[in-house]
C-alpha cells in the first residue's frame, strides 16, 4: 500500500502584483555625484561593477510627483528598493537638482530650497562625494578612494531591506533603523505599517501606526538571503512582510514568504469602521451606513483611511429625524473589534440601552458570557464565513434614517423598539448556541490552524463541484481539483481512512500549514467538520515528479536542466525545512511521488502526513519505520533515533533516479533486481559519467552537472549519517558555491557489489558503456532494503 495519496496536482499562486510602475530615465553612467556633478532631470548614476542599481528621480505609477530613488537597473519591471524625500516630493525635475553642498548631499526643490539632506555637521571638504554601490547602497565619503563612509543610505532603510543592510539600533547613527510600508502605491510617504527590531529580544515586530504590534517573528537568521542578489525583503503596503525573489524566466516578482500570511490579520488593515473578509476580494468593506473616507485611496488598496457613516448619529436629540432614537444593524459572523469594554448587565436589552444612552458608544455585543460595547472607531472587524463557526453577531449604532433606506434588505434589520427586543434576544440566543455547539464539532482543528482557512464542508463541496473532478487517490483519500470565489485554482484532499486520516491531517496542518516556502506545496486551508476532514491546497498543474521522471510516454522526457533546477529546487525547500524554520521539520518520506510541480516545473515537497517535527534543541527522533523501502536511510532500520540526515538520505536516493529517469530498484525481465547506485559507483570513480544517463536525454546534459549530482548523491546516502552533508550544504554544491570531493562508495553499497553470485544488472542504457565501464556488472542482495520498489505501510507512532 501506498503511503502517499496518489497524484496530487497543485499550483502555486504565489505571483504578487507589486508593480509601481514608474517613471524612469536614462542613465549617463557614472557611478559618483561630485561638487563638479549634481543630478537633474532625467539624469541617474549607475553601481559600477555590476551595474545592479539605480539612482536619480522616479515618478510613482500614475502620480505627477518626483522623488529621487534607487531601483534595480537589471530587473525589467520598475522597482524601487530606496527612497530619498518619501514625504517631499518635486514636481520639476528639470529646475531640482541632488547636489554635494556644504559637506552634505542635498536635493534642491524648484525653488532652490533644501528639502532633502544627509545632515552631517562634521565635514565640509570639496572632495566629498556620493558613490551608488553595486549592493544598492548610496554612500557619501570624503574623496573617491576614501573608505570611511560619512553617511550611508543602508542606515535610513525605507520600505525594502536589502542584503547588507539591517533592522535594528544602530549606535553609530543612535537611531532606529526600520522598514515602513508605502502611504500606497503611488505615494512613498511613510504608512502605517512598520517592521522593527525589539532590542530585548532581537525579534522582529510588526507595528501599526508605531505601537501596536501584530506579529513577531522569533529570532531571524538573515543569512538566508546572501546568495542570492536578486531577492528583496519588503513591508509592504499591505501591512505584510514580503520575502521576493525576482524570476527571470518569467519576469516577475516571485513571493515566496510573507508574514502574516493572511491580510485580515493585519491590524486594523481596513481603518475604521471597515471589515476585512479573507475569503472574498476586495478584502475590505466598509460596515453598512458607512461609506470609504478617502475613495481614491481605497481603490490603491490603501484602506486605512477606514470608513465614516453616511449619516450623523442622533445620540440623544429625539427633536429632529422624526424624533428616532439611533438604532442598531445587526452584524452577524464577526470576529469583534478590538477594545470591547465590558458592562455587567444581565440582559441583550439593557446592554444595547447602555450603549443608547452613551453618545460616544458605537457599537455593543451580547452573548452568554455578557455584554461588550464599544466607545469610538471599531477597529480590526473581520467578517467571516458563516461556516467558520468563531463569528459573534456584532450590533452597530446607526442613525434611525438608515433603516428606512434598507427596507427591503431582507429582514436584516432588526426594529431596537421594546416589542422586537424579545425576538433579537432569541436570535441571539440561538446563534450563540449554534456557534458553540459548531465550535465544539470542529474545536481541535482549530487550536492548531494558525492562519490557515478554516473552509466549511459546503464551500469545498462548491469549489469542487460536488468533488466531481478527481485527480487521484491513495491510501488516505481522493484529491479532488476545484476553484474558490476568487478563480483561485485548489487541490482539496478528502481523507477517508478513519483513524490513519485523522492523524496525517493533524500532522500535515500542523507542520507545512505553518510554514511557506516557494518549495514546500502551500496548504491553504482546511476543513474539518465532525469525520469530514479535509485539506486545500495550491493547485499544481504538472503533477507529481514521478510522472515525469519515470513514465516519459505521455508525458515529455524532462531534460537535463530542468532535472537540475528541480533537485534544487527540493534540496532548497528540505534546507527550509530542516534549518530554517521554528522548530526543525523531518519529512520522513522523500520520494518522486511526493514532489508535485507546478506550471514552470518549480517543486513543491508535498505530503507531510508522516513528517515529525523536532524541537529545536533536540535534533533526534525516535519513531516507528515510516516511509518508502528503497529510500530509507540504514539507521531506520536498525532502530535508532533518526535526525534530519535521514531525509538527506532519501534525498540522495532520489537524486540517483533523477540520473537514470528510472527507479533505483527495478526487476528485469529474468526476474533479477538491478540497483542503480551500485552499479553508478564504478563509473562515478572514474569513467564516463554521461554514460549514467538517462538514455532518452540522448547524453544532452552538462558533463560537470551531471559529475556534481553524481557526488553528491553519494555523499547523501552514506551509512554514517554523520558523512552525509546538510540540506544547506547540498544546495551550495549545486548552486556552485561549494565543491565537492570524489565520495567513498558506501559499504552497504560495496556489500552488494562483492556478492555477485545474485544479480548482474544494468547494462542497457547504452551499448558503449559495456566496454568503457567493464565492472558495470555487479549484484544486489536478494533481502537488500532496496532491492523491492513495494512501499512499506507506515506505522504510526501512539
Ligand atoms: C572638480 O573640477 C576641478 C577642475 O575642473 C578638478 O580639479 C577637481 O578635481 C574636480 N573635483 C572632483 C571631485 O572631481
Ligand atoms: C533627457 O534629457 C535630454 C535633455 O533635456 C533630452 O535630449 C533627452 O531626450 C532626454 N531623454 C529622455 C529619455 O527623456
Ligand atoms: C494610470 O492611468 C491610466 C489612465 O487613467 C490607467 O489606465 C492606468 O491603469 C493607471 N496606472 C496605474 C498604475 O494606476
Ligand atoms: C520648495 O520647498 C519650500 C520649503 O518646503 C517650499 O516653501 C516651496 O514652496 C517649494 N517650492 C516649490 C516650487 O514647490
Ligand atoms: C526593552 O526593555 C526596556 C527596559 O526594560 C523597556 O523600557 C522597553 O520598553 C523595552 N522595549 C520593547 C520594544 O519592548
Ligand atoms: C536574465 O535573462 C536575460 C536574457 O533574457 C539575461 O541577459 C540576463 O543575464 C539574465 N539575468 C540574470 C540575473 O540571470
Ligand atoms: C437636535 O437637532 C437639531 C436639528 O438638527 C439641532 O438644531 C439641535 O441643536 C440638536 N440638539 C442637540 C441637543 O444636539
């Protein structure tokens, strides 16, 4: 029996629109602004060595605004990573100039008056000048040869951190070193959202508004990003954290990380008075009886102007409007704002007067557990799904006039005169008791979603159109192709098997659902309605990589490159997983199967349902055998706690199969077992190794890559897992950062080679290769773990 659920087909949305299209100019190609050489019009410097980045004035999209800028000068699209005069800004670049002035550098307005300055004091020497680095920073020192930095642009981050830059206290400077978001698109005034270092505990923090904070990270490792120059990590104008990297096959900005990965759970992100909906766009709305305050900068997505109501509260003034009182609109499904202030009264009708009888009352809630009014703007509503189960029904003050507007609204509104007050008091009832009793069927999913969807059963029926459209099954259930409100493509997961089912979706929502990485498939949501449970997922429309590798009938032969990035593409996302995140992640069942691609054949590792998470400061496991026989690490099988290496043993496993475009282990028609990596090692240690090929890439492939692969597999899959490189190292040899020796054959591996009486094997790939590589006859034991390509069936822990 199978362990994974069969072809599961995923694709990753995870393009993000950040395009400020801008306006920008013609270089003239130094790299220095000088007292002999200001800046103006659509003059720039450009970084001398590799010519990376860009400076000089930029127009965001369509505003008529300047502002002078760093973008990167290779990247097609127009992005700025640094912004001089975010909240000054010019409307004639021609009469502006960024010049050396008095020991500073300083951006002139039309008027010649100084709006933008280094402010330094210290210096006032004519050989200062202002050099564009290669790594995007822009540093002003006392003659081109100097290396004393006077000023440096990596000290003032604006909305983009760049490699080499930090976040954080800088004593030389005594300031605050932070990211602030964009006012929007258009504007790079500073917003509302921040991301800071806390000093006491060097996390990150998200901040609103300077103060109110709605996400850390944990300690930060900001190494991830050095080896690749073209990536950016951003606040963004959604209040997110935004990791990207810059695709070039496709010329877009890739998001690969962002936190928090909802945007509802960005604080306050729909101002006041708004409500924020995950699941349907445009996140925000404003509560009925209010209208967007600022409309232009809703429609930029910028929402934190929040709402104001369409018509002035009465408060107590029963003189005028027909002499109405202020009257409440019911809510319902809400997650409540922020700030309630309790009031002890017993009863839905005394608290919705308590609420009347303050002028400066907004809003009021009544449930079992008593009644909350709210005093001012009502901050941080989310509006969620009448499935999800968690919302209360929030009732909100409007002038009496509104209600006779919404008439026809369908019985929404509830009459707050003394008659009806009974019926709202049922209502209420009744929806706390259905709520609870639904909180209660779907409670211990909920306790370990995180931020992940909690969909309702009827949503996915929906999505799926009744589950009609399947994409494969396994031992655990079906996978099911389907699309949200939004034209989101998912792949949802039905688990059947009771009790197996039950744990892999505990374990798959509680390990890959709170982590993303542009190589670990994205769990969306869930859903998990008494037996029903179910997992959604990023569609991927290639399938899983078996498919490709192994069966090249119908589906193309993958050739050698894409072979290569998809190694490293995995060996990315196990270093992710082992290294990188909170708490360190064994997947425990790497094989082709489980690793899905997506439209441009990036990989996804896909399949968490056996993956155990370690602690940080355990790095061992002891667990029952679980996994797949021919990519199981040898300490497995002898019962010992596992690490991580295990995982680089089926890795290493795999990479073998990446060479050949078959399984290690496969039966000849004699009835014999060949095993690959044995057979590999002779031509490894020296022969020719595109002979190793897959014969269907007609030996087009990289000699040196191929070399590479080779080593490395071996070096994976060596008995002592303590001989076997990390993941991290693993992708460093394939990037070519790191070399990597000529590995010892394992013993296991020779083991089988000095038993030859067995099995000879392999020798059909090419016909040549007989008389280059004579000792490519060698035997595999017959009880060899590897020797039989049946999955095991995994047991599972208590
Ligand atoms: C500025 O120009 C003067 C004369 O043309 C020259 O001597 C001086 O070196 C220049 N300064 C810089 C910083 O290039
Ligand atoms: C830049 O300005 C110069 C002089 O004003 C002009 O000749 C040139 O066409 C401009 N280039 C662009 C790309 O606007
Ligand atoms: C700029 O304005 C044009 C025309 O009004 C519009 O089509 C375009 O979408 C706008 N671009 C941006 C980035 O807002
Ligand atoms: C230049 O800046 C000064 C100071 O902010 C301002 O008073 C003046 O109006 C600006 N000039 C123009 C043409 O905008
Ligand atoms: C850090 O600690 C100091 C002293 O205990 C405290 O005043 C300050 O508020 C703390 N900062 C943060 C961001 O928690
Ligand atoms: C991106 O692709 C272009 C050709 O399409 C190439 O000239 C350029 O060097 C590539 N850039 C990077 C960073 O690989
Ligand atoms: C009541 O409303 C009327 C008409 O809008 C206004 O003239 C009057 O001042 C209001 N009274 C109070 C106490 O606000």
């Amino acid at each position: 029996m199978g362990v994974r659920n069969s072809p599961c087909f995923f694709f990753m949305l995870s393009v993000l629109f950040l395009c400020f299209c801008l306006n920008i100019h013609l270089s003239f190609g130094a790299d220095t602004i000088s007292a002999n050489h200001s800046l103006y019009g659509n003059q720039t410097i450009v970084s001398s060595e590799g010519g990376n980045f860009e400076l000089g004035f930029f127009r965001p999209g369509n505003s008529s605004k300047y502002y002078i800028g760093i973008w990167y000068k290779k990247v097609s699209l127009p992005t700025i990573v640094w912004v001089a005069n975010r909240d000054r800004p010019i409307s004639d670049i021609y009469s502006s100039e960024l010049k050396i002035l008095d020991g500073n550098l300083v951006l002139l307005n039309e008027s010649r008056t100084p709006i933008w300055s280094t402010s330094i004091s210290s210096t006032t020497s004519n050989s200062l000048v202002a050099v564009l680095l290669d790594n995007g920073n822009l540093v002003l020192k006392d003659g081109s040869n100097s290396k004393h930095l006077i000023w440096q642009s990596f000290d003032y981050p604006t909305h983009t951190w760049l490699p080499g830059s930090k976040i954080g206290f800088n004593k030389l400077t005594n300031s605050n070193q932070l990211l602030t978001s964009w006012k929007n698109s258009e504007d790079p005034a500073p917003g509302l959202f921040s991301l800071e270092l806390n000093p006491n505990s060097s996390e990150y923090l998200i901040l609103w508004n300077k103060y109110q904070q709605y996400w850390t990270s944990g300690a930060w490792n900001g190494k991830i990003f050095s080896l690749i120059p073209e990536m950016r990590f951003i606040m963004d104008v959604s209040g997110q954290v935004k990791q990207l990297t810059w695709l070039n096959s496709t010329k877009e900005w890739n998001l690969f990380w962002s936190q928090p990965r909802q945007q509802c759970e960005v604080y306050a992100f729909c101002g006041a008075f708004g409500t924020c909906n995950q699941i349907v766009q445009p996140f925000c709305n404003c509560l009925y009886g209010f209208k967007a305050k600022l409309e232009n900068n809703w429609k930029l997505n910028d929402y934190s102007g929040g709402c104001v109501r369409r018509t002035n509260l009465q408060c107590r003034n029963t003189s005028t409007a027909n002499g109405e009182r202020d009257r409440f609109w019911v809510s319902p499904n809400m997650e409540l704002p922020v700030s309630p202030k309790p009031v002890w009264v017993g009863s839905a009708a005394e608290c919705e007067s308590t609420c009347l009888d303050d002028c400066s009352c907004t809003a009021y809630a009544f449930e079992s557990n008593g009644c909350s009014i709210w005093l001012g703007d009502l901050l941080n509503l989310k509006q969620l799904s009448e499935e999800d189960g968690r919302g209360k029904t929030l009732y909100v003050r409007l002038a009496a006039s509104e209600f006779s507007s919404a008439k026809n609204k369908k019985g929404i509104v509830i009459r707050a005169v003394v008659g009806s007050v009974a019926v709202v008091i049922f209502f209420g009832f009744a929806l706390v008791v259905i709520r609870r009793w639904q909180r209660t069927s779907v409670g211990a999913a909920k306790a370990v979603e995180g931020s992940l969807v909690a969909f309702g059963y009827k949503d996915l029926q929906n999505a799926t159109k009744n589950f009609s459209e399947k994409l494969g099954g396994g031992g655990f259930g079906s996978v099911f192709k389907g699309k949200l409100a939004d034209s989101t493509v998912i792949a949802v997961k039905k688990l059947e098997s009771i009790s197996q089912g039950e744990k892999q979706f505990r374990t798959e929502v509680s390990t890959i659902g709170t982590i993303q990485h542009v190589n670990l498939v994205r769990l969306r949501g869930f859903c998990s309605e008494g037996k029903k449970k179910l997992l959604v997922y990023d569609y991927m429309s290639n399938g899983s990589l078996d498919s490709h590798l192994f069966h090249g009938k119908d589906s193309k032969v993958l050739d050698w490159k894409t072979r290569y990035q998809i190694a490293l593409g995995i060996a990315r996302g196990l270093a992710y997983l082992h290294e990188k995140c909170r708490e360190c992640i064994i997947h425990c069942d790497i094989k082709p199967e489980n690793i899905l691609l997506d439209a441009q054949f990036c990989p996804k590792v896909a399949d968490f349902g056996l993956a155990k998470v370690v602690g940080r400061e355990f790095s061992r496991v002891l667990t029952t055998m679980r996994g797949t026989r021919g990519y199981l690490a040898p300490e497995w099988i002898s019962g010992v706690a596992i690490t991580t290496k295990a995982d680089v043993y089926s890795y290493g496993m795999m990479l073998f199969e990446f060479l050949s475009g078959r399984k290690n282990s496969e039966h000849s028609e004699d009835g014999k077992v060949k095993f690959f990596p044995t057979w590999a090692a002779s031509v490894t240690a020296g022969g020719d190794i595109l002979s190793l090929l897959d014969h269907r890439l007609e030996g087009n492939a990289n000699a040196e890559e191929v070399t590479r692969i080779c080593r490395v597999a071996y070096w994976c899959i060596q008995d002592d897992e303590n001989h076997r490189p990390s993941m991290g190292q693993v992708v460093q040899i394939l990037e070519g950062v790191l070399d990597v020796n000529l590995p010892p054959i394992p013993r296991s591996l020779q083991a089988f080679a000095d038993n030859q009486e067995h099995i000879v094997f392999f020798t059909e790939s090419s016909q040549s290769q007989s008389s280059q590589a004579p000792a490519n006859s060698v035997a595999a034991s017959s009880q060899a773990r590897s020797s039989s390509s049946t999955t095991s069936s995994p047991e599972h822990d208590k």
